[in-house]
C-alpha cells in the first residue's frame, strides 16, 4: 500500500490520489495536521527525512512560509527547519508519496511512477 502525505483540502494531494487509484494502486491518504493533532507527526517527519533532505520537504512557496516572521525563516538549518515543519504541518511540501521503498516529495506528482 502506498502512502500519500498531504492536507485533505490541497488539489494537488487529491488529483494524485486519484490517478494513483486509477492505475490501480492501493493509497492510505495521511493528512499531516491530523497526523500533528494525534501526536504522530514527529515519527513521521523522523521516517520523511531518513529519505528526503529536510530542503526538499519544506515548501517556501507556501502561504505559511509568507506569513512566518522574517526571523523564523533566516538562518535555516536542519534542526530549525524540523522546528517549523513539526509546528507548522502546512509548510511540508506536498504531496509525499511513500512507496515504501523511496519517498517522492512535490511539485512533480504528475511525473510520478509508483
């Protein structure tokens, strides 16, 4: 079964959920502010970064990466990153495809062959 990281209101998240069902995958939908407000969000950013630098995994593209204080997005560096990533589960880039194999992280889902 693949597993598909997102927000439950993100299209992007959607539409891959959807193609990958239509080419008849298996695809558990996690949604990573559920996953924060259960208490799990920190064992799965700890699995993410295992397979993705933490660069890739952080999306300053995002609303909430705008909206952040000049001061909480200088001086980025792993250990701070993670920090803003487990407080803020919107700046994780999505979607996150976990084969269980490798983890495909973003903007090119539609490129993505599981």
């Amino acid at each position: 079964m693949l597993k598909l990281y997102g927000l439950s209101n993100c299209d992007r998240c959607r539409r891959t959920r959807r193609r990958l069902e239509a080419e008849g995958h298996s695809v558990e939908m996690l949604d990573l502010r559920r996953l924060a407000d259960q208490g799990e969000l920190e064992a799965t950013l700890a699995h993410l970064l295992t397979h993705a630098d933490w660069s890739m995994l952080l999306n300053r593209r995002s609303t909430t990466w705008r909206g952040l204080d000049e001061r909480d997005r200088a001086e980025l560096d792993q250990t701070r990153a993670v920090e803003l990533l487990r407080t803020h589960p919107s700046l994780i880039q999505r979607p996150v495809l976990d084969t269980g194999t490798q983890v495909l992280v973003g903007r090119a889902a539609d490129d993505w062959t599981a």
